[in-house]
C-alpha cells in the first residue's frame, strides 16, 4: 500500500527476513529490520532504546525523513503515537518479574498505561483503600475492577462491604463483576448485607439471582427499602406476581401430568409462567382458570383486584382469552351490563372496531362478528368493515336506513346468487311502498 | 490493508473466530485478535481446549483491541486457558475509517458508560484518537464544544498537548476546526426514524461495519427459463460504501426521491447498452467491450439497489410505518406532549416490540421536556405490566440518561428551541432540498442546526439557545508553529471535523454532506464518532440484559 519501489526490493531481496513470531528473544530487532521497512514502519518508541538510528524512519506518505523533522518524538512517555503494531520489544521495566517500590497512585498510573505492576505488596487496609479511591478518581473501568479483584480475595467480605457502601462507583463495579462471573453466592451475600446496612441501588441488582425461589426471597427483602413510592409498589407488585406464579406453576403442572384435567389436554401449555408479565399471567389465567371463583390464586378476577388492573386492560385480555377458546358466550358476557331497569345494553371499553378485529384475529364465524360490527357508531366505518368481513346483513340494512338504491343494487352483485341475503335486497328493491333518495 | 502487513509477516492464514475447533493450519502460532467481550473468551477457550489433543506445543497469543480488560482475563483464567497464552498484549486502534468523510471508534457502550456510569474511559480514548489524528494531518487550531463530555475531552487533548511541550507538529494543518458535540445536548434526533436511504437501510436491516445483510429471495438470479426452486436461505450481504457509484449517489437522498434517481440512471445504462449497434468499426467495438465491465458493475449495482428500494417501500408504504411517523411528527411539533398518546396506548396493548414503544414514549418525553408525572407514572406501569417488571432497570436507565423522566419544575424550552433553530420546516423539499430538514422530511437535526450556526453566523448569535441545552459551550485555542498558518485561497473551503461524543446516525451523516456540498457554505465536514447508531441500537445500549429482552 504504502510502500515505495525500493523498499520492494530489499524486501523481496534480502536473505536476512525471517518470518516474525513473537517468541523471539532479544536482539530480535535487528533481524526485524527489513520487515519493519517494507511496512514502512512506525517505530515503537521503547525506553531505552538504543537503536533508534539504525531504523530509517519515514514519514506517513512512504518518504524518508530526516530526524529532524521526523513525525516521532523520542518522548518514551508518547503513548500516544504507540500505534500501528504491537510492541515489539520491552524494556526490562515492562517485564513482569522487575518489580519496584511504587506508591498506591503510581501502581494505579502504570495499570492504565499497560505497563507491569504488582499488587501484592499492599497488605494494609489504608494502602487497599487508597489503591481503590485512586483506580476510582482514574475513571478507568478496567483499572477499577483490577483492584476489585485484588480486595475480593485478600479483604474480608464483612470488612469490603462496608468499605464500598460509601463508594458508589467501587460498588456498581464490583456488582456488575460478580454478575458477569456468575459468582451467586457472594452476590447475594453482597446485596442483603446492602439491604440490611442501608440504600442499595435501586434495587436492580435482584435480577442478576437466577433461581426463583431466592429470586423471590430477596425481593420480599428488598421491600423495605427506601424506593420512590411508585417503584416501591412495583417492586412489590413483582414480588407478589412471582410468589404468585410458583404456586400456580406448581399447581398447573401437576394437574397437566395427572391427565385429567380437560383443558390441559386440549390445550397442552407451551411454557412454564414463571417470570412472565403480569399481562402475559393474566391471559394465562383467563385461558385456562376463567370460571374459577375469585378467591384462588388463579382466578383471573383476583389477579385483576390484586394488581388494581385497569378495567380496559382486563377487558382486552380476556376477551382475547376466550375468543382463542371460541367461548362467544363468555365474550358476550363481557359486554353484558344491566342497567337499573333490568335492560341490557352492550357496553365496552374498547372501541368496537378493536373488538372486531381481536374477535377476527381468533376466526369468529360471521355471525358473531355481525353481531359486535353491527355496534359500530359511525356508519362509514361500520359499512367498510361489514364489508371486509362479508356481514352482509348490516351493509343491506345500513344502505336501506340511508335509502339509497344506487348503493344497494350495486351491492346485490356481491352476494351469493341465490342466497337469502339476495332474495332479501330484490325484496327491499322491488317494494313499491319504499322511498328512495 | 491489514492483509497486505500480514501476509508480509507470514501470516499463513485469517479466520473468522468461531466455537469449537480450529480450522486446520500448518502453523505454529495462533494469533487471537478480538475485542475484550467476555462471550469472546468463552469460545477462544472452547478453541484452545480443542487444540490440544491434535496438535503439540502450538503457540497462543491474545491481542486485545484496543485495549486489554481484566475482566476478560478473569474469564480466560476461570476457564483454564489463561496460562496457555504466551503474549496477552493490546492493539491500540482507536479510529477507523469507514468513508472518505468518515471516523467511527465503533465504541458500542460509549453513550453508556458516560451518561449512566460515570465511566469516562471512553472520553480518554476519545482524546487519544484525537492526538493520534493530529499527528497525522496537523495540530487542529480552533476547537469547539457543547457538554460536559465535550469539556473533558478538550481538556484531555490539552493536557496531552502539554506533557509532549518542547515539539512541535510541523504538518500543515487539514483541519481548521473541531467541533466536538455530546450526543445528550441533542437526545431527539437518534430517536426519530431516520428518512433517507441509507438511513433507513440501517433503521431496518442494520448496517455493521459497512455491510447489511438482506433476506435472499429479491436478489436470487433468475435464469431464463429456469424454476426458481431452490431459492438461497443464506442472507445476502452487501458492502455499502462510496465506492459504488450509485450508492454514493442516492444513500444520502430522502428516500422518496430515490425512485426518480433510480430511473433515471436505468435509462442511462440502458442507453449505454444500446450503443452496441452503433460501434461498426472495429476500433469502435474495441472500445465498447472495453467499458462493458464497468457497465456490468453499474447495471448489477442498480439492480441490488433497485431491490432495497422495493424492500423498504414495503415498509414505509405500510400503515404501521404511517401511524408512527405521524405520532412521531405530532411530538416534534409539540402538540400533545403532554397527554397520553393513544397510539402508543393502543400499541403496548397490542404488544408491540418494546423498542419501538420505548422510542416513542422517550420522543414525547424529551419534547416535553419530561412527562407530567400522571402520564409518566402510567407508561411506566403499562409497560412492567406488558412487557414485565424486569423492565423496571432499563426504565430507571433511561430516566437516568434524560430520555424518559418526570417533569421537574422547570419550564419546556424546547418549543423555543424549535423556534429559534428552525427545527420544524413546514415545506421541507424532498427532491431539491434546500435546507437540512429533508433528512427527516421536516424535522431539522438540532445537532446538525447548531453545527451550521456555529460555521455561520457563529454561536454568539444562539448564547440563550445554548444555556437552554445541557452542558457547558466553549472555544479553545491551540497554538500552530509559526510558518504553518494556512494562507487561504479565494473560494477555498475550510474544513471542520464533527465529533459526535455518545454516537451519530447516518441521517445526521446526511445532513453534513449536504452542508458541506452546499453553493455558499465555504465549509467542508469530515465526521467522527464513538459508534455509528440508529434509536434502536441507540435505546438497546441502555437496557439491562439485552439478550432477554423483546426485540
């Protein structure tokens, strides 16, 4: 790419190229000459570099440049054009047996720089306690957890919990380690020695537990923590709808194993309910336990008070429940209110026009599609959709309450021949006693 | 580029990391070159187990780019495999090209890290990346910025300047300024669904490294005569870069222009074709079958894209794309903001995809300048109660990033940002666009609006608009060695490099290229940016355990 002519050649030429391989020992560098030309190479600026005149340098465009103006400064400490190939050789400092006599901040320092350090030799509290508040103030992530580790297996869990509660920082890394490592047991001895002591973070952590029994145990044990009153209730809520779910799993998979419970065998369950959305449990339940009375766990109508459902949302859910079922009586049920005269009026919710199209959605039969279009307000709407789903009485009945004939006997072409709906627009058609727009 | 080096150095062999055996090499180094993520380290180790039995004494290496982490050391420790590396070491690569105008870090959790960690490690790369470009094309004399993040970088460059004191960069300067933005100063352009071509590609398949993979069946080849029965299952990936002709042409056009764009070059090929009948002579014929590669490579790029465009026109012709563009819309014009919105009632009822509702409740959110609490307190249960509680983490996230919070007392500026920026453009023009906004076929990036002000007439004229939005606003000076003062021609530009801190779409990219090949503009942008996102990657980010999420 970069390469000029000449640099080909001795490429191409030479003898003395050797494949690189990192396991080379010293003196590597001179054997690496003709590579590093050919690449037209960047010079790894190394501390105690001798060799820095043998190599011609070139700048960026393939042209040889003089160390005067050269691009790269002999600064060992310019990392920041320590940039196109790995290091290629170390200086002895670098090596990870040269150990030194570093303070806490500059161990801290060499760790973000990459280079060799040694925890090891920090055995007070104060000087672990330092080495973590300097990684904090550093903001480097992978400097912080470095030390985390470090004061893990050397510091007593009684003594770094305590010590991290007023580290915020600390704490959300060592929370976020122990998470990614999977370590359980110290997480949660973490999390409830938080919860006893005070505040935790926003009580997030309780996601990281993967077994729902404990699950839910340090839930129960998160409720008393000071929430904002709205998280509060859904942290108890989430509480309540897992305690829920366990017994109602418990229950159902036993009834299902047994075999005789009907509608387990019909409808064999696709997936444990555990976990799921409180929404996700409530369908379950319309599904599978509507006629309960409301005082089990299961009925549908005590998962709605307990969680203060809304009635829209109640109503959606298990009207979608039961048309999967193909209970038209139950979805009629819904709609059903009597008034204090002893009439009944359908009243909903939902527009109607939703309800259509759920009740569509579970392949309701005509009929009772008829039924809830025919309840649509606004008569463009209820004739497009009476039309869709081929409800051909309303649309004759809408057009006859328009008068308009035109309408009408363009529609006789979209009926059945023969059919009663046919028979009954000639009837409307040919009456002499009807007026007409 | 990498190839060439390699080869060079005797690589004998490049594969794509996967679980379970390496592929069979004569060598005897393996080289693992990966980015420090944890699942990597699951499937290095898999791969060193199984060398092993097969294999004696073959040498492992690790680079991490572009830096190392403990964390995944850890892993590589807990799985066993640590002790059989012989160099763990980093490869420090900071910005990569992906255009001639464009820089992406391809920082993932950069937006993360800093608006809801506290973690600034990305801003140190930021700044690195940043010296590295001056070393190459000159000390950038004027730099700007807009938030906190902005801030900490400039005064990272600075500081760096200043430990190399006694040097001097003597390359002529490319850049004459540096414009460096937080993505938080600007939350609602991510958010909106992008409108250009390029932007929707992304918005809909995803455009990773340059690439996009599509569903096979509009672009399997059809011969003459034959059954289309077998039909390729694999995805079609596509590079998309400036290179093609025509996509350079038509990525950064609105997307309902690019159907006359489309048409007008098929007649132009065809025409091309068509010349056949004239070449009589010899020389003639010579000469065409010459060009036929390249009319070859145009016809089969402006049938790839014709397909694309009849893909997305599916989606944007559809009702759903419709009602969340106008809801969308609704917001950015402020009507409504502060009432539950219907549709995005009615579509946590349905069970849409979490993100697009989450998208959605954060743009009404962020032009109202926080929900009212009622209408917060409602989303918020609607959505745990959906979608479940765990959800109840990335809520607190995005609260917590500014996306999606309770109103506080302060007043909702953003209807006066509107107005002072021009962000709503009734009349945007979709063919001819004469100003920015036709990227969002009305809706003019704040982002991009503050970046053509401070080119002209300056940022003084905006100092009430720019208390309005978060972060500190400034200008720092870096001295140029004397002599490298650049002597401006007539006419010739200046160029700016944009540094979008947090992330940057390609909409806004768009919006850019259009400023910069503006008549009068006398600017030129060069883009940089931690990672190139659309709302969805964007909203991803910030949610907790991406992997058990509703996608």
């Amino acid at each position: 790419m970069m390469k000029s002519k000449a640099d080909e050649e001795d490429y191409w030429n030479s003898s003395k190229f050797k494949a690189f391989t990192f396991d080379d020992e010293d003196d590597e560098f001179s054997r690496l000459k003709e590579s590093k030309q050919a690449v037209n190479s960047i010079r790894r600026l190394v501390e105690e570099d001798d060799d820095e005149d043998d190599v011609e340098k070139v700048s960026w465009s393939g042209e040889p440049v003089g160390s005067k103006t050269s691009l790269f400064k002999t600064n060992p400490d310019d990392l920041s054009v320590r940039l196109y190939a790995p290091e290629l050789r170390k200086p002895k400092s670098e090596y990870k047996d040269y150990v030194s006599d570093w303070s806490p901040e500059e161990t801290i320092q060499r760790m973000q720089q990459g280079k060799a350090f040694s925890l090891e030799k920090f055995r007070s509290l104060q000087d672990k306690l330092l080495l973590l508040d300097f990684a904090v103030s550093a903001h480097d992530g992978n400097v912080i957890t470095a030390v985390l580790i470090y004061l893990k297996r050397t510091l007593g869990k009684e003594v770094l919990f305590r010590e991290l509660e007023s580290r915020q920082t600390a704490l959300r890394h060592l929370i976020q380690y122990l998470t990614e490592t999977r370590d359980q047991r110290l997480l949660l001895e973490l999390l409830r020695s938080l919860c006893r002591t005070g505040p935790c973070t926003t009580g997030r952590e309780h996601l990281s537990i993967t077994d729902e029994n404990k699950r839910r145990d340090f839930l129960k044990s998160c409720l008393s923590l000071p929430f904002s009153p709205e998280d509060s209730a859904h942290v108890q809520d989430h509480f309540t709808l897992l305690e829920r779910q366990i017994i109602i799993e418990a229950t159902d998979r036993q009834a299902e194993r047994g075999g005789k419970v009907e509608i387990f065998q019909k409808f064999p369950r696709r997936a444990s309910i555990l976990n799921m959305p409180l929404v996700t449990t409530l369908y379950y339940c319309c599904f599978y336990h509507y006629t309960e009375p409301e005082g089990t766990y299961s009925s549908s109508l005590n998962i709605r008070q307990t969680f203060k459902i809304s009635e829209k949302q109640y109503f959606v859910t298990a009207l979608a429940a039961r048309a999967k079922l193909k209970a038209w009586s139950d979805v009629d049920a819904l709609f059903t209110s009597r008034n204090w005269l002893g009439f009944t009026r359908k009243k909903s919710p939902l527009s109607f026009q939703r309800v259509v199209d759920i009740l569509q959605k579970n392949s309701a039969p005509t009929q009772v599609l008829q039924d809830y279009v025919a309840l649509v307000d606004d008569a463009e709407l209820r004739i497009s959709l009476a039309q869709k789903h081929k409800c051909h009485d309303i649309v004759i009945n809408t057009y006859r309450d328009l008068k308009d004939r035109q309408l009408l006997l363009g529609y006789r072409g979209k009926v059945e021949r023969g059919s009663a709906e046919e028979r009954k627009i000639d009837e409307l058609l040919n009456n002499p006693r009807r007026r007409w727009k | 580029m990498f190839i060439t080096v390699f080869k060079e150095h005797e690589v004998e062999k490049m594969f794509t990391l996967k679980s379970g055996r390496l592929p069979s090499a004569d060598v005897k180094n393996i080289i693992f070159f990966v980015r420090p993520r944890l699942e990597l380290m699951d499937i290095i180790a898999e791969n060193v187990f199984s060398e092993d039995k097969l294999h004696s004494s073959r040498d492992f290496h690790i680079l991490f780019v572009p830096r190392r982490s403990m964390l995944c050391e850890q892993r590589l420790k807990e799985q066993g495999v640590l002790g059989s590396f012989i160099n763990i070491d980093e490869y420090i690569l900071d910005l990569i090209p992906y255009d001639g105008d464009l820089l992406s870090m391809e920082y993932e959790s950069a937006f993360r890290e800093c608006y809801l960690e506290n973690d600034q490690t990305s801003l140190y790369h930021t700044a690195k990346g940043l010296m590295t470009l001056q070393a190459l094309y000159g000390t950038i004399p004027q730099i700007y910025g807009k938030g906190e993040c902005a801030r900490h970088v400039a005064n990272m460059m600075l500081r760096m300047k200043r430990e190399f004191a006694g040097s001097q960069n003597q390359i002529l300067p490319v850049f004459d300024t540096l414009l460096l933005l937080d993505r938080n100063v600007d939350l609602l352009t991510p958010l909106a669904t992008q409108l250009t071509y390029e932007g929707l590609i992304d918005e809909i398949y995803g455009i990773n490294n340059g690439y996009v993979k599509l569903p096979p069946e509009k672009f399997a080849q059809k011969k003459q005569g034959e059954a289309s029965k077998d039909l390729p299952t694999e995805a079609k990936k596509l590079q998309l870069n400036s290179a093609e002709e025509l996509y350079a042409e038509i990525r950064d056009k609105n997307f309902n222009a690019v159907g006359a764009a489309l048409s007008k070059k098929a007649k132009i090929i065809s025409a091309a074709f068509e010349e056949r009948h004239n070449a009589k002579t010899v020389g003639e014929i010579k000469q065409f079958v010459s060009q036929l590669p390249h009319m070859q490579a145009a016809r089969s790029s402006l049938a790839n894209h014709t397909s694309i465009a009849e893909l997305i026109k599916d989606i944007t012709t559809s009702e759903a794309f419709f009602d969340n563009l106008t809801v969308e819309q609704e917001f950015m014009t402020g009507v409504d903001t502060d009432k539950v919105n219907t549709y995005i009632e009615d579509s946590i009822a349905q069970k849409d995809p979490l993100i697009k509702i989450l998208r959605l409740v954060c743009m009404q959110s962020v032009c109202n300048n926080g929900l009212k609490q009622k209408v917060f307190d409602y989303y918020k249960r609607e959505i745990l109660q959906t979608y479940g509680y765990e959800h109840m983490l990335t809520l607190n996230n995005l609260e917590k990033a500014g996306l999606l919070k309770p109103q506080t007392s302060s007043r909702n500026n953003y209807p006066t940002i509107r107005k002072t920026l021009k962000l709503w453009m009734e009349d945007a023009n979709e063919q001819n666009p004469n100003d920015i906004s036709y990227v969002y076929s009305g809706y003019a990036p704040l982002s991009i609006r503050l970046t053509q002000v401070l080119a002209r007439p300056g940022w003084r004229s905006i100092e009430e608009v720019l208390k309005m939005l978060p972060g500190p606003h400034f200008e720092e000076r870096q001295q140029l060695p004397s002599g490298l003062h650049k002597k401006r021609q007539q006419g010739e530009n200046r160029t700016t490099l944009v540094f979008f801190l947090g992330g940057v779409s390609y909409a806004e990219i768009a919006a850019l290229r259009f400023l910069s090949q503006m008549e009068d503009s006398g600017m030129e942008y060069i883009i940089a940016t931690t990672k190139l996102i659309n709302g969805t990657t964007w909203i991803k980010s910030l949610m907790d355990r991406p992997e058990s999420q509703t996608p």
